[in-house]
C-alpha cells in the first residue's frame, strides 16, 4: 500500500515539499517524492570537527560524496537550494549527543549555533527516477515508503576521531535487472554510484534482509536477489566514534530535497 503521505506530495516541487516541512505539514520519508530533483543527507557539526569529517567523506567517496559544504553558522545552502533553510526545511532529524541519537525532531532552530558546520551528501535517491525511468520497480516506493538499510561487516576508511562500518540499502531485483540497475547507477556518483554487492547478503555481513537496523523491509520476490548500495546513514555510524557534543542529521529517509536536477549530477 502506498504510503498516504507519498500520494499527496507526490506533485510538490522541491521548494513546496521543503515548505511543507517547514509549515510542520509532512514529515515522512522523501523516497519518490520531487521526483528528478537531488535528495541530500545531511551532517551538522561543531566546527572544530569539520575538517575531520571532511577528511573521513574524502576517504569514503562512495557513500560520503559531498553536494556542498555551509560555512560555520550558514543555514541556506546557496549552491543546491537558495532560500532553503538546513534548520526547518527537512521533514524530520536525528539529533546526537556525545555520539549516542537522542531524538528526532521536525525543526531542529533551538539547536543551533553559530559555529555549526552542515555537509550535504549525495543520496541514492537521487537515482532512483532513472531506475523507474528504464521501467525498475522499486518495491519499497510501493509497500512502505522506506527502504531498507543494513549495518555492514565493512570498515570505512578512518580518518582523525571518525571510523565506523559501511552502512547499505538494498532494493531487490531479477539477476537481468540487477545488471541493468548497476549499469544505470554507475553514472550517478552522487547517488553513491554502483552497486557494492550483489546476491548474498551474508557477504556484507548482513544476517537477516528482514531486520534492517534503518528504514523498513521489502519484499525480496521469488527468482530476485538483494542488490546493495552505499549509503548516506554511513556517517550516523561514524558519529559514534568521533563523539562530538552536539551533532545533527537527517533522520533514516528523511532527506533534504534540493532545487539541482538529478540529471545535473550525471556522467
């Protein structure tokens, strides 16, 4: 069943979903919605952890590819989003202390500080209108609005105080468009590109498809295998080991939508 939130802002632009968001009137996931517009995860950090985190997306490209990096105290993203605002304008975040989540909340403006630092990271949603452009269903548009993402046996590269293991989604298709699939992501870097497994989830070191420690299962369909991609939740994990006060993202699904068309970010 398709989520009722998805039905009705399904139309909405990319500035009308994010007032919406911002008017306190959606806060579900953002999968297929403004479709062929960029989705962004997002990391706000104090300052003085900034440049290791930008260190720890530079070593870790696939599922850290940065949109754009905001000055210390910005909150409009002027490259992706003029007139946006990084403090209302998700439908819902994740809000961490010491590395540990503690809420998540709609609006995040009796936070902030000025000397928060906000990274906007590519998001595999971004790809996902030219997977259904080339006719690939997406089971988890249609059954839950979520999809599902898993904790890794991977490590990331570290990088000063952040480290912390690889974090996919996985979407289900036949072995045939599985190939399809990895082809069409492969010119979508800021969509975390290609797929990085496909088949066993065992290999990842993932037990169970239907206990993902993120968003919600799908169905995984008779003669259809798992196909993973990295993913923009990686960060959350690394939060854990870098433990800053006060850190701020989007909450699992939830993303930023920009006014930059998907088609812009391809190769």
């Amino acid at each position: 069943m398709t989520p009722p939130e998805a039905t009705e802002m399904s139309g909405f632009t990319p500035a009308t979903l994010r007032a919406a968001c911002r008017g306190g009137r959606f806060d579900g996931p953002t999968s297929g919605l403004a479709r062929g517009f960029v989705q962004a995860n997002m990391v706000i950090l104090p300052a003085d952890y900034a440049d290791e985190f930008a260190a720890f997306c530079a070593a870790n490209p696939q599922p850290c590819p940065v949109l754009e990096v905001l000055a210390p105290g910005a909150v409009e993203p002027r490259r992706v989003a003029p007139g946006a605002d990084v403090r209302t304008d998700l439908p819902r975040y994740r809000v961490f202390r010491d590395g540990v989540a503690v809420g998540e909340p709609t609006d995040v403006t009796d936070l902030w500080r000025d000397d928060l630092v906000t990274f906007l990271l590519g998001c595999s949603f971004v790809a996902e209108a030219a997977l259904m452009a080339a006719g690939l269903l997406l089971p988890h548009l249609k059954e839950t609005g979520f999809v599902p993402m898993y904790r890794t046996a991977r490590d990331c590269a570290p990088a000063g105080r952040f480290a912390g293991r690889l974090v996919v989604s996985m979407r289900p298709f036949s072995p045939a468009d599985a190939e399809r699939a990895a082809a069409i992501t492969a010119h979508y870097p800021m969509a975390h590109g290609a797929p990085v497994h496909r088949g066993d989830p065992a290999a990842l070191g993932i037990r169970d498809l239907a206990a993902p420690e993120f968003g919600r299962a799908v169905t995984v369909g008779a003669g259809e295998i798992p196909v993973f991609w990295a993913c923009g939740v990686t960060p959350q994990e690394a939060l854990a080991a870098a433990r800053p006060p006060l850190a701020i993202t989007h909450a699992p699904g939830h993303m930023f939508v920009a006014d930059i068309a998907s088609e812009s970010t391809r190769i």
